[in-house]
C-alpha cells in the first residue's frame, strides 16, 4: 500500500545516517555539511516482527517475507523555510508527500560536527523546525479559509463543511498549535482535512540521536525531549545513529555480543521502524503455508476484503469469505488444521474487520 514516513530535521544531524541504517544501504550521502541531502531517499525496511517467526516455525514455512514500510531521507529545514530560505518550500513540499513524520534531533555533543544554529539544543531545534510547518499551513489556509467562508454562504454543502474544519485547524495555527489537534466532526469534515494536505496533521515521532555512550539509557538532552513529547502526547525514541550504522555493517551474531555489551536488547532501528508503524495506526495480518508465512499492512478498521485486495486486486473483487485464526490461537493450538478442529477457524464476511495478528485465508471466486 506504501505506507511513507519522512525523515526530517535540521540539517547535518544524522538523518541521512539514520537512513542508510534503516534501509542497510549508503544510498543516502551523509557528510559533514549541511545541506549535504537535497533530492529525497528512498528505501524500504522490513517491519520486524517475531510474532511471523512463530507462524513459520509452526507451519514449517520455506519463507518468511516481512511486511515493510518506506521510508524517505529528506533534505534538512533552516529557520525561515516557510518562506522559501534554504530551499525550504521544495523540501516542505517534499513532506506533504508522507504519511508521517519521523523528527530526527540532534542530542549528540561532537566539536567537530557543525549545528546550524552553533548549539546542541534538541528542545529549542524541535520548535525550529515545528515552528516552519506550521507557518507553512498556516499560509496555505489563511489563502483557503476565505474562499471556502465565503462559498459556504451561498449554501454549498461541502464548502461549508471545509470552512468549518479548516477554520477550525487555522485558529489552532494561529495559536500556535498543530493542526493534529483539529476535531472533524465526521467523515465528511475528516476527508477534508486530510485532503487539504497539511504538515502539521502527520503524526510525528522524536527520535533522539544520542552520542554512543548514551544509546542505552539516553542523556540530559534526550530526557528533555521526552518531557516534551510527553507534554505533546508524542511518541520518542533513543538511537545512536552513529551505532546503527556500525550493527549493519555486523554479521547476525556479531550483532547481538555488541548490542549486549551496549546495554541494548534490540537495535534501535527495530524501535523506530515498530513507533513509525504505531504512529500511521497500521496492523499486521499473517497468510501463512507450507511455502511462505507473509506479513501484510492494512490500516486499522480495513474489512476482510480490502486485506484481500493487498494481496490480489481480484482477491478483492471475487471476495468470498476470509478463514481467519487469531495469532494467540494459532500459537496455542498448534496450526491451521487443529485450530480448526478446535472450532476456532472463522469463516468471516465482507463487513468482517481485519484484527491485528489474524492469520487469513481468502476464497474468492
Ligand atoms: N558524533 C556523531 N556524529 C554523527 C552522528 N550521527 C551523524 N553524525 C555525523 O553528522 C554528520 C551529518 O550526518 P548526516 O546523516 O549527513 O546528516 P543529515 O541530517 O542527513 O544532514 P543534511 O542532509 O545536510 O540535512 C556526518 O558527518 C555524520 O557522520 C552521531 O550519532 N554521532
Ligand atoms: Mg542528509
């Protein structure tokens, strides 16, 4: 379905680095200077998830195939994009593109490694670069509130509706606030608002790039970030880029001696890829056979038949019923063939929504 979350920060804080982790590539240059990224990267990581593991082991699979979410390394924002500094609006158009926003903060203290603004101040950074999004929306609405305001008094049922939820997030903006926090009153009002594609509805996740000595238990900085997100109701996490980029470079043992001896029992990059999956309220069914167990995304609240049409548009289409087992019961049970002894195989229909861990069969015509 190519779910996206955007990479974004200040220039020269390790995004780029977070990037070629994520995707174990060096696709995306990362050097000392900023403005180092100007096209956006793209890649694709596997979601991990032990729960397919178990799946495969019982069903004797040959394969295992994650499900993946992309991500997309974008060029870092200066004070004044909004207004086009540092070629600010390519790079905020670059943003509107994802489905949400994963913040990367510099926590780190490195002489050698330039901040743009000449202090490590993660908290301070955060609101530079909130701060530009949000003028960036509310330049776009200050533009549409009015046609639509003046629309809607000439009864047109939609204009009215888009005056009311977009007014609605432009007098959040002009307060200073996100438009996340704007209350559609229905689905009408909520198309809307997702329709007029703005920066500071997408969910955002910290992420704390600590220096490596800290990658366990984070530092003063990334504790203030916390407070922060915490404050928000966002979502944080600790990573040393710096050490990602060395786990990948590590054969799978190597790996795992080296996250224990930094006090890590999984890599940071697995919390990260876990939080961006949270934050875009997405959920994992299995299919699951002798051949291959698969992970597939469906948003939460997709019927049986929109999980089908992940797999095969005609799945969709000719969509009979779904035999779907819960994980828990799969696990328990031991299988397909004595979940369904057990009764616990459900036939379920067209209205039928797809819960987080079923294991789905599709008959279609
Ligand atoms: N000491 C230290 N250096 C880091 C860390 N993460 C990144 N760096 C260095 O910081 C510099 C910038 O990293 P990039 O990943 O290119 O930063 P970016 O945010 O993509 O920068 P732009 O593309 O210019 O916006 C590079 O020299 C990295 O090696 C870290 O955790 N610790
Ligand atoms: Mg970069």
């Amino acid at each position: 379905m190519g779910f996206k979350c955007g990479i974004v920060g200040l220039p020269n804080v390790g995004k780029s680095t977070l990037f070629n982790a994520l995707t174990e590539t060096q696709a995306a240059q990362a050097a000392n200077y900023p403005f180092c990224t100007i096209e956006p990267n793209i890649g694709n990581v596997a979601v991990p998830d032990d729960r397919l593991d178990k799946l495969a082991a019982i069903a004797g699979s040959q394969k295992i195939i994650p499900t993946q979410l992309a991500f997309v390394d974008i060029a870092g924002l200066v004070r004044g994009a909004s207004k086009g500094e540092g070629l600010g609006n390519q790079f905020l158009g670059n943003i509107r593109e994802v489905d949400a926003i994963v913040h990367v903060l510099r926590c780190f203290e490195d002489d050698d490694i330039q901040h743009v603004e000449n202090k490590v101040d993660p908290v301070a950074d955060a609101e530079t670069v909130e701060t530009e999004l949000l003028l960036a929306d509310l330049e776009s609405l200050e533009k549409r509130v009015p046609a639509f305001q003046k629309k809607a008094t000439g009864g047109d049922k939609e204009a009215k509706a888009a005056a009311s939820v977009l007014g609605q997030a432009l007098d959040l903006l002009r307060a200073g606030k996100p438009a996340r926090l704007t209350e559609p009153k229905d689905i009408e009002e909520e198309r809307i608002l997702k329709q007029a594609q703005l920066l500071t509805v997408k969910p955002v996740l910290y992420v704390c790039n600590v220096e490596e000595a800290h990658a366990a238990t984070g530092n003063a900085h990334s504790a203030a970030v916390f407070a922060r997100a915490e404050a928000e109701g966002a979502q944080a996490v600790i990573v040393s880029a710096a050490i990602e980029s060395e786990l990948v470079a590590m054969e799978p043992d190597e790996r795992m001696l080296f996250l224990e001896e930094m006090g890590l029992h999984e890599t940071g990059l697995a919390r990260v890829i876990r939080a961006g999956y949270e934050l875009l309220h997405l959920l994992t069914f299995f299919t699951v056979g002798p051949k291959e167990a698969r992970a597939w995304t469906v948003h939460t609240g997709a019927t049986a038949p929109e999980a089908a049409g992940e797999i095969h548009s005609d799945f969709q289409k000719g969509f009979i019923r779904a035999e779907t087992i819960a994980f828990a019961d799969y696990v328990a049970l031991g299988g397909e063939a004595k979940a369904r002894e057990a009764g616990k195989l459900r036939a379920e229909g067209k209205g039928y929504v797809v819960q987080d861990g079923d294991v789905m069969h599709f008959l279609h015509s």
